[in-house]
C-alpha cells in the first residue's frame, strides 16, 4: 500500500480544532483544519491561477513562519518541490543555489530581499504577500482541492548540501523518504500526537524539518516556531509551555547553560532532549542529567533520512561517543577501501540502503553515481561497531568540519579564496573552537604581498559568516603527502 502523502487532509478530518503549529513572536497558530484549508486554497491559486505544474520549484528565503508550512501543505497536495535557501548565504551563493535549481517562484522576507539578485527579481515576491493571500481567504468559505496524483519517489523538497566538491549539491528529498523517516522517528522517540515541541533550528537544514517537525505533522503533535534560536526564549518556553522534547545542537545547549534563566527553568514535563550536528562532550551531558533532562544523541544525513541511528538516553554514559543502533527501516555495512565488508570492532565507511534514501542529487548524475551504487549510500564516514552493536564514528573521510552544527567543506572555501590573484595555494582544516566546536584555519602561500584583513574582507563578500576561516596562516609551502596532495593532517599539527 502507498502510503498517503496528504497528511494534513487527514489531521483535519480526525482532530481539525487542535493547534498544529503557533508563532512564537506573533502567536499566530494554525489548527489542522485551518492548515488544511488554507492549503487548498493556495494550491488552487498555483495550480489554476499561476498554471503551476507537478515538480515546479518554489523557493523559500525565509526563516520559520506560517506560510513556510502553508507551503509545505502545497507540496504534499500538488506534488511542486519546495526550495528552502540559506538566508545566511552571500548574494552570490544564494544565486547558484537559484541557477541550480531553477524555481518558478521565489518567496523572500524582506530582511533578505536584498540578497536576491537583478537576475532572479521578475520571480521573487514578498512573503507577506503570501500572508495577505491567506488572511483573506480565512474570511471566505471552506476550500477543496482535488490533489494531484504522483509517485512516492517524486521530490518533495530540494535541500541543499555542501560537499567535497566546490559547489553545494541539491539532494532530492521525496515524498517516500518522508514518510520512512517519520515512521522510524517515531518509533524510535515514542512519539505520541500529546508531545510538544519549539522547533528553532533553521528551515534550510534538513533537522529543521525532519528531525520532529514533519514525524510531529503526521503524529498530529503540536509545534512552536521560532524564527530563530534564542536560548532566553527557549528556556522560558519551556518552562512556561509544557514542552516535552527538545531537539537542538550542543552549541544551542551550550548557549542555553551559559543563561541567567537556566537556573531557574522547570524541566520537569521534559521527555528527553534531542542532540544531533555533532557529539555532545560527557560532562554536558551530566551537567543537563543534575536538571533531571536526559539526553538522546544520534546520527543523519541530509541524503538519507535524516534521522539514521539514535542512542537511547540510558546508554548516554555508558556508550559515551557511540551514535548507537540503526533506526528500524535501514540496512547497514561497513566496508573497506575495496568495498568489502569489515569484520566486528574494525573500522570501515558506514554505507546505507533503505527507503529514507535519497534517489540522487539534482541534475548532477555524476554526484549520484559517486555517492550511490547499487541502492547503497556512501555516508564517507568511518565507523565502527562495538562487541554489543553500538556504532561508533572514527573520522570523516571528507575533509568536512563542523562549526556550530554547520557542516563546514574546506573544497568550496578553498575554491571561493583562491580566486584572489594574491593567492597561489591555500588549504583549510578545522580546528577546536571553545564556542563553536570547530573552526577554520586556513594556511595561505602568496604569490604577492596581502594582509590577513585584505583577505578576510574578500571572504566576507562572497563566503557565509560562518564558513569565512577564523584563522590565517601565510606559509612558504604547503605540506604534501606522498601521493603529491596536500597533508591535511600535518597542517592540523601546526
């Protein structure tokens, strides 16, 4: 049986006056029904109004609101693909994302208008306008929609990623990856249509919307928006509101910890907390344990899920480090540099195949057939499995570092710094960050004389503030290893 893709049809037919999803600064909430009607209105509009077809693009450069789920409701009725962009990216990264992707619409917050290119204005509108549109139709009758049909593999979002490469890759998220990953979510973290949650994290990233937004859409669970995270806010949420999961990155914790209202937050109706992006440090997670919240780590990718393994909160200490067992619908294997499988306690890549994986990456069939073979996902992580089957991250085989929960790729920074005419050779590692967890060092050789500001300044026009490195190093000459490649691993003992 093809699961149904039109969750929101169904919430408002079993429990249409429960509030689906609120505004933290606006306090605006949407119950299910009125998300589901307010859906078909829209999806009428694009579909008879703008003459909008099946796997059309919107693109959204936006942070977390209303219509961003309105648009999502769309997608799910009329099988268009949502594009959700990075308001953290310069004007010029933001325009190939947009050339890569090629929407026939594009939605920006006026704080971010700027960024959207000359070449991109004829398709851009204001979001309020889609705000407009939905106020007025809350004052008219009730709407229908007759869906359109499409497969399961379909896309269902566009989202994003960096990688080795010097370019981001648009992995296709589908309509069936969807579902699977809510249903491994949900029996992983027992959710229940009675669990709360604020969902804080940016809707570029695959977390925001996947980790427990869309599991709690079809659980028919509430969430709070919030256009961004704000550890005050935060803690007085959740003292005030009866949440009972968080999902969040260390550093978000750490900033929460470091509030004058930590101390005095009531965690009580709190489940667990949900940490992903990167290992929480043990002595953070005793810290949050003496406020009575249990923490729960795990491990995803943007291509596959995301939600991949979880470590149940009991083994928090005790299996300190692992990412702990596959979810339910996954097959796993780890291999060698030959591809052969590896045996118990060694380590090898963490391959993956199941039905939360994705079909490729947007019109880029050389990335696919890099990364897929054989319906098995090449994570380029490097894992091991303990004598109980707890799984364990040994190294990343990409050079990727992770900043703040941002995935981090040196290749496209290096690419971006080396079209300065100053520069001959530049490579970057990451290196510990107390605030951040990691950051950039980037080891520059010049051809000509060029301060460190000069190059710094260069970055901040074309790069995100967090991708532009922290430190600079000049150097006569980059280490090699004996395949004649740079040594990242002596540059990291600089």
């Amino acid at each position: 049986m093809i699961p149904k893709f039109d969750w929101f049809n169904e919430w408002a037919k079993y429990n249409p006056n429960k509030i689906a999803f609120e505004e933290y600064e606006s306090k605006r909430t949407l119950t299910f029904s009125e998300t589901n009607n307010l859906a078909n209105y829209l999806a009428n509009y694009f579909i008879n109004e703008l003459k909008f077809q099946k796997n059309d693009r919107i693109a959204v450069l936006a942070e977390n609101q209303l219509e961003y789920i309105l648009l999502f409701a769309v997608a799910q009725k009329t099988g268009m693909i949502l594009v959700p962009l990075n308001y953290r990216l310069a004007s010029s990264e933001i325009d190939y994302l947009l050339e890569q992707s090629q929407p026939q619409l594009i939605y920006v917050q006026e704080e971010f208008k700027t960024k959207i290119s000359t070449k991109f204005i004829s398709i851009s509108k204001n979001i309020s306008e889609l705000s407009k549109i939905v106020e007025s139709s809350k004052k008219t009758q009730s709407f229908e929609f007759q869906n359109i049909k499409f497969d399961e593999n379909d896309p269902l979002f566009l989202i994003f990623t960096s990688g080795t490469t010097a370019f981001p890759k648009g992995a296709i998220y589908t309509h069936k990856m969807l579902f699977w990953n809510a249903m491994n979510t949900m029996l992983r973290l027992d959710l229940t249509s009675n669990d709360r949650a604020v969902n804080c994290a940016p809707p570029f990233h695959t977390g925001s919307w996947n980790v427990l937004l869309t599991p709690f859409v079809l659980h028919g669970a509430y969430t709070l928006l919030m256009r961004n995270f704000n550890a005050d806010a935060v803690l007085e949420v959740l003292h005030n509101e009866n949440h009972t999961i968080f999902w969040g990155v260390p550093t978000m914790l750490k900033m929460m910890r470091q509030s004058e209202k930590y101390q005095h937050t009531d965690f009580s109706k709190i489940r667990y907390f949900i940490v992903g992006g990167e290992a929480m440090p043990i002595p953070d997670i005793q810290e949050w344990n003496k406020k009575g919240v249990a923490i729960r780590q795990g491990y995803g990718l943007t291509e596959v899920g995301p939600n991949v393994t979880s470590l149940n909160q009991e083994f928090a200490l005790k299996k300190q480090g692992s990412i702990g067992f596959p979810n339910f619908y996954y097959e796993t294997k780890i291999v060698n540099e030959h591809g052969e499988e590896v045996a118990a306690e060694e380590s090898g890549e963490l391959l993956l195949k199941g039905e939360c994986v994705t079909p490729g990456y947007w019109n880029n069939p050389e990335a696919t057939k890099a990364t897929i073979t054989e319906g098995w996902f090449h994570t380029g992580d490097v894992v091991y499995k303990d004598k109980d089957g707890f799984l364990y991250i040994v190294d990343r085989i990409k050079n990727m570092y992770i900043s703040g929960a941002e995935n981090v790729y040196p290749a496209e920074i290096e690419h971006i710094i080396r079209q300065h005419e100053a520069i001959e050779q530049v490579a970057i590692v990451g290196v510990p960050d107390e605030k951040w967890g990691e950051s950039g060092k980037a080891f520059i050789k010049l051809k000509k004389e060029i301060s460190k500001d000069e190059i710094f300044d260069f970055c901040k026009a074309r790069l995100a503030k967090y991708k532009i490195p922290k430190y600079i190093e000049f150097i006569d000459n980059l280490p090699l290893n004996d395949s004649g490649k740079i040594d990242r691993k002596k540059l990291k003992l600089f």
